[in-house]
C-alpha cells in the first residue's frame, strides 16, 4: 500500500483528537493571550517549501487555542451548530476522495450520496418528494438561490427571459419582506438585483412574526420573503396563511429556514408550522441545527424547473425524473461534496435521532429561560425554539455582564437589539448541550451578575 499522505493524516488526526478531546473544557471564548499568540501566522512567504508536521502543529498549538468552542457545548453565540462525529469523520473522508459532484460524470459516489442525502432531506422536512433540491455553501446562497428561481417564476410566466434578457427593461417585481427580515436575505435580494433598498417591510408582532393583517395586496409579479425562525426570538411566520394568499395572486413565497425549519419535527409545535410547504422555496442550513461541519446550506424549491431554469449551465434540457446534475441547480459549479455529512448525519441520528436532537436544544433554551428569569432577568421573547433573548440593567452594565462571562471561560452569548431594546441572545443548537451545560452556564451568569450589579 501506498503510504504518500499516511503521516500527515495521522498526525492531523491526532492533533484533532487532542482538540475536540479537550475542547470541552477549553475557554469558550479564546483568551487574550491565546488571540494575542495568532501573530505567530504573520510569517512571511516561505521561498522554500516548510515542513509538513511543523505545519500543522503550528495550526494546533497557535490555532487551536484561538478557537471558539463551537464544537463545545456552552457556545451559544449567533446560531451555530457544533459538528456531530461522524459528520467531522465523513467530511474528512470526502475530502480524501476530492470529488466535485458537478455531475455524475465526475464522481458517480459522490452524486449518488448528494442525491440521497437529498430525498432523505425532504422525507424529514416533510416538504413535497418532487421538489428540486440543491446544496450551497449555506443558506446566504440557498436564499439567492431560491430567489433567483421566485425571479425566473414570475418573470417567464410574463414572457421575460431573465437568464437571456437580463433586468434591463423587465417586468418590475415586487419584493415583501418582514421588518425582521434577516440581513443575509437582504444581501441575497441585492445580489439578485432587486435591490435591498426597493423592499417592502411588513410590520411583526411582539416575538417577531410578520402581522397578516400588515400584508400588502399581493400579486403575479410579487415575491414574499417568509421567515421560519427569527434569528433572536425563533418566530415563525404565518406562512401558511401567506402562502394561502399568494397562490391565489400568484405570487411566490420563498422562506427563509436557517435553522427554524427544523423545529418542523417537533410534535409540539406542529401548529407552528402547519402549512408551510404551501411555499414555493425554503432555505436552510445543514452546518447549524443539523451539526454538520462547515458548510452546507440547502435550497428547496417546489418546482425543480424554475430552479434548473435559474441555474443550469450547459445543456438547457430539464430532466422531469429528478437526474439533473448538481452544477444545474445550484450557483457552484465545482465544489466540495458536502451533501456526504448532510447523509451521514441522517443516517446516523435517523429521524428519531434528529428529532431527539432538535427537541434537546429546545427544552435547554426554556430551561435557559427560566434560570434567566430566576437571576431577574427579563426574558423578551416567547421561546417557541432554541432562541432566547433576556435583558437586566442598563445597556452599560449588561456589556459588563457579558465581558465577566466571557472571561470566565464558561460560556459564550452575544448582544443583540430587539424590538429596540439591548440584550443578549442565547441559541442553543449544538448537538451536546446538556442540562448540566445549561446550570453550568447559569452559574457563570449569575456570578457575573452579581460581581457587575451586586
Ligand atoms: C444564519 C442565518 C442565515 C444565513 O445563513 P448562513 O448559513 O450563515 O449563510 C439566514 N437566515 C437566518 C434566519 C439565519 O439564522
């Protein structure tokens, strides 16, 4: 056996087992001094060539302790996810193999393993078994993507070749967002030429879910950009209310599910989510609440054609069996075969393991909750999912409480600004989050408390 690239795995895995072998315990945010150490990276260009193992063990001992602990289990900044081990495992593999799954023709495992991770996605998303599905870097791109296919929709139905034709002269649409329409949603919409500028913002609720009532007359040209999971409270829109509207109008509804749309598996929040696949296009990720390494964004869209019709670059013939290749529904055209950790964390969990997961992260954010309220915290949403956003004090001595925390090692949280008001947003989406990890937390907070408020 060949023995060329042996000594470099196994170092790499060593070196990754001594970090995620500690990394539960590691400062969850890096400490001054482990940030301050990245000026070791400031070298110059080699001329020669340097050595491997010094190579990555420069990446350890620099690297490493300038990690978040994301993969940890008190990180509960932005959403995130940690990364479950098979997946890690899978996507090293892959990266082995270097396969792009452009098509078929180059790498028939690759294809294959995309296209099952695909199916199984939406059999547990419970979305439509014919829908287009395609893979992107996350759902920043799964967002353009599917709005680009909402743009080729309502554009060809007039007549209007976008692909061909380009904007210039084109029937004007019209885009609807939330007034808590995620910001990468917005890029998306600029991206795409609709210009975030041009949208109009519907009024929300209390937690944050756009007001039916605040809804403008829709039409044939109109797109509405749903959210499935407020990226502070977790609020879900009345989609299928929306959706309801729209198809009669003729417009589309495309969702946006980072990671909200896997509270679809909840039994207790069905209502919630009832109706959803009423929309024509969903966005979501994989590397957040699924716990699949970095990156995977997924994009769904009800009709594959509008999606091939958007995307495909050479050949221009729409396989109606679902055989389209990869580089025809996505914006990639080369790219890393990211659909293996999406199918090795389904198989793994199955449904009931993702499910369990899914649930786990929502019972620790009330239990979040409830500890917060304990310490006179004011929790300012209704924790419907995994989001909690809580406030105390004023804006200056709550940046204090979150400096002591994050001092402390313990956990990590970040602030945020809702419905105009500070404070701290805590998600709760890695796969090893334990109650224990939730008082662990609490702990860390109301020592932090206590030492800024007395
Ligand atoms: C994270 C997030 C996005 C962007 O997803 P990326 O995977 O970071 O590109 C979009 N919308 C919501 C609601 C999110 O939480």
């Amino acid at each position: 056996m060949d023995k060329t690239y042996e000594k470099d795995l196994l170092t790499a895995a060593g070196l990754a087992q001594d970090y995620l072998g500690n990394v539960l315990e590691q400062s969850v945010f890096p400490s001054e001094a482990a940030r301050a150490a990245l000026t070791a990276f400031d070298e110059d260009l080699p001329e020669v060539g340097r050595d491997s193992t010094e190579t990555l063990n420069l990446m350890h001992s620099k690297g490493s302790p300038a990690t978040t602990a994301t993969t940890g289990a008190r990180y509960f900044g932005f959403v995130v996810g940690g990364a479950l081990p098979t997946t890690t495992a899978a996507n090293w593999l892959a990266t082995a193999w270097d396969q792009s799954p452009s098509s078929e023709m180059n790498s028939p495992a690759a294809v294959k393993i995309e296209t099952v991770a695909n199916r199984w996605l939406l059999d547990i998303l419970g979305l439509p078994a014919d829908s287009g599905v395609g893979m992107t870097t996350g759902a920043t791109m799964a967002n353009f993507t599917g709005l680009a296919a909402a743009r080729t929709a309502l554009l060809s139905r007039k007549g209007w070749d976008v692909e061909v034709q380009g904007l210039y002269g084109a029937p004007e649409i019209k885009v609807i967002v939330s007034e808590e329409v995620h910001i990468t949603v917005e890029k998306a919409l600029s991206m795409l030429g609709f210009g975030k500028g041009r949208v109009t913002r519907v009024l929300t609720d209390a937690n944050g879910a756009m007001l039916l009532d605040a809804l403008p007359e829709l039409d044939d040209l109109t797109i509405v950009c749903t959210q499935a999971g407020n990226v502070n409270s977790g609020a879900v829109d009345p989609i299928e209310a929306i959706a309801k509207r729209a198809r009669e109008a003729g417009a589309w509804v495309h969702v946006d599910g980072a990671f909200g749309l896997w509270g679809k598996l909840l039994a207790d929040r069905v209502a919630l989510f009832e109706g959803i696949e009423l929309a024509h296009s969903f966005a979501t990720d994989a590397h957040k609440w699924l716990n699949t390494p970095y990156d995977c964004g997924i994009v769904i869209c009800h009709d594959p054609k509008f999606l091939h019709q958007a995307m495909v670059t050479s050949a221009p013939y729409f396989r109606e069996d679902g055989a389209n290749a990869p580089k025809d529904m996505v914006p990639e055209f080369s790219r890393r075969a990211r659909g293996v950790e999406v199918w090795a964390a389904l198989r793994t969990l199955g449904r009931q393991g993702v499910t369990a997961m899914i649930d786990r992260c929502c019972e620790n954010a009330r239990r979040f909750a409830d500890g917060l309220k304990a310490l006179g915290f004011e929790v300012r949403n209704d924790v419907v999912l995994n989001q909690v956003v809580a406030t105390i004090g004023t804006a200056e001595e709550l940046a204090a409480i979150r400096a002591h925390v994050e001092a402390s090692g313990e956990c990590w949280f970040g602030p945020t600004v809702w419905k105009g008001k500070h404070g701290i947003r805590i998600s709760v989406s890695s796969w090893r989050t334990t109650a224990e990890d939730v008082d662990r937390s609490l702990a860390a907070i109301k020592a932090a408390k206590q030492a800024v408020l007395g």
